[in-house]
C-alpha cells in the first residue's frame, strides 16, 4: 500500500492547533540549513561521490593493464563466471532486503526492519564466503597479489570492494544492536537511509567489477 | 545570513517533496535487475554474441546501475542536489577511466600523419 504522508508547509500555516484540528505527526529530525536539507545525508553523498572516484582509478589501472600481463594465470584461464553470477545474484538481493528494510522502518515495523537489516548482513557474508573461496582457488592456482600485473591489480580492487562489505556488514549489524536495544525508532529512519545508501553503492560497484573484470573478454 | 527554511517531514523524519516507492515496487524492480543479470551471462555464453557482447554488456550494466541509484537509493524522487553531488564524482570517474584507456593503447589510436 502507498505510502501517503501529510505535506505541511510550516512556515506558512497558522498552528493548527489554534484551529481546533489535532495536530499532524511532524517531525523535524535535522536542524535548518542553508541548502534545507540534512547535512548527514548530503555529506554520505559526497562520500559516495569521492568513493567513486576511488574506485574509478582502480578499475581503470585494472583495465589498463589487463592484457599486459608477461606470464599467467590470465584472467581467461582463471575466472569462474557461473559462480562469480551467483554472487553477483547475492548481492542484488541483498540491496532488496536492505531497501524493504528502510520501507519497513519508515512505516514503524521495528521488528520487520530488523529481519531484513540481518538478512542483508546475512547475504553480505555469503558474498564474502564466496569472495574468501574465490581468492583462496586462485591462490591455489598460482595466482597472488605480486604473480603478475593481473594478480595485483585484481586482487587490489576486488580486495578493497570486499572490504567496503565487510564494512557495510558491522554497520549493518550495529544498527540491529541499536533497533533490539531500542534505540532506533520510526523518527531515527534517517540512519538506516545512510546505511542503505552505502550498501547500495557496494552494490553498483560491484555491478561494473561483474561486466568490466568477469564479463568483458579480453 | 543565512535564511530559515523549515522542512517538513512525516513521522519517519523523512522530506515530503516526493514519497519513495513502496515493498511491492521495490520487489517488482529486484526481479528486473535479476533477469538482467541472467541475460548478461546468458549474453555472455553466446558465440554468435561475440562482436556485439561489450556494446550489449555495457548497455545492460548501466541500465542495473542507473536502476539501483534511481529507485533503491533514491535519487530519481530526492533532492536534485544529491544527484549533481553524486554525479559530478561519477562523471570524473568515467572520465579518469576514459582518458587512461586512450592514454595507454586500449582503444583504437588514430592514424599518424
């Protein structure tokens, strides 16, 4: 069901209460700045923003020397692409929990909040289980960080998304913590929006490493 | 001096210039950015796709990142303030990959002379 919030221009009513109308549930959550919005969830932007650009430079190093590479293994001989899909498959489902997660907290369902906020923690182990096996099969292979140009360059991005996860996933379940000790609330939504946003971006980037390192042929 | 300007929020603390979707639109877009996946492998395993398959896999993957940004993280209903903040660190991002790919030989170079 749509979700039909009351739009009260403040600074233009009369209190309302003056009117002998109850007044509506209106929340002001951040203190009034300059560009009106909430400076947490402009400065998470600007975070993404410069995340970008971060991993922008990896992805173009790992593009540069993609073929140049004197010995292998080479990326051809050492992908699994059918197993590297089903973590691509984890992740996208993980960004739907974590979504339905803030529906659910903006509506008031802590509880429902807090089953979804676990189980994206939950998918986001599995993609770091896969990510461990991954890493651990082509280290078996003679692939490392220093074998070749292909070994560095693919290990330093992957190993840095990686890290973002993990990141995403203690964050994850600090807000669980927090919800199951009761102190985070319908009015505190704002938290699990930043959090969503940056699972979110963990997720498209790991949509272009999916195309650009696994897809893309060489 | 800066001007007052008061926003105002429903019960979540949350801007009302434009409400976010709902579960079901959510759910019903999860599926899209799964079977888009399926048609990139699928895409992927098709010999006769070969000359076509970065054009086609490139199209695919931004059509998933633009989904995700604009309806999971909001940009399409938010502020566009976001947006422009966000897009300005992915344009240099693109552009960065760009320039290093004709800096360092991975694309075509053009003819000398």
């Amino acid at each position: 069901m749509a979700h039909a919030p009351v739009v009260v221009d403040v600074a233009a009513s009369p209190p309302l209460e003056a009117l002998g109308a109850p007044p509506p549930p209106l929340v002001l959550e951040h203190p009034h700045t300059s560009t009106g919005l909430d400076s947490r969830k402009l400065l998470m932007w600007a975070f993404l923003a410069s995340d970008c650009m971060f991993f922008g430079m990896l992805i173009a190093t790992y593009m540069v020397y993609k073929n140049r590479s004197l010995d292998g293994p080479l990326p051809r001989e050492t992908f699994d692409v059918p197993y590297t899909s089903v973590s691509a498959f984890v992740l996208l489902l993980s960004s739907l929990t974590m979504v339905l997660a803030l529906a659910a907290i903006q509506h008031g369902h802590e509880r429902r909040m807090r089953v979804w906020l676990s189980a994206t923690a939950l998918l986001g182990c599995v993609f770091l289980g896969g990510q461990f096996y991954e890493f651990t099969t082509f280290y078996k292979d003679g692939l490392t960080l220093s074998r070749n140009l292909f070994g560095s360059t693919f290990f330093t991005l992957t190993g840095f998304h990686g890290t973002h996860v993990f990141i995403g996933v203690f964050w994850l379940l600090s807000l669980v913590a927090q919800s199951v000790r009761g102190r985070l609330h319908q009015e505190h939504s704002l938290w699990v929006e930043i959090a969503g946003l940056y699972w979110h971006f963990v997720d498209i980037v790991w949509i272009l490493i999916f195309t650009l390192v696994y897809l893309i042929p060489d | 001096m800066s001007t007052e300007h008061h926003v105002a929020h429903d019960a979540g603390g949350h801007e009302l210039e434009h409400a976010h979707p709902g579960p079901r639109t959510y759910t019903i877009i999860g599926v899209i950015l799964a079977v888009i996946t399926l048609i990139e492998v699928w895409a992927y395993n098709q010999a006769f796709l070969r000359p076509a398959l970065v054009p086609i896999l490139l199209s695919l993957s931004a059509v998933k990142f633009a989904t995700v940004v604009g309806f999971y993280m909001h940009l399409r209903f938010d502020n566009p303030l976001f947006l422009a903040v966000f897009g300005f660190g992915l344009a240099v991002a693109g552009s960065v990959i760009t320039a290093f790919m004709f800096l360092f030989g991975q694309y075509p170079q053009p003819p000398h002379g």
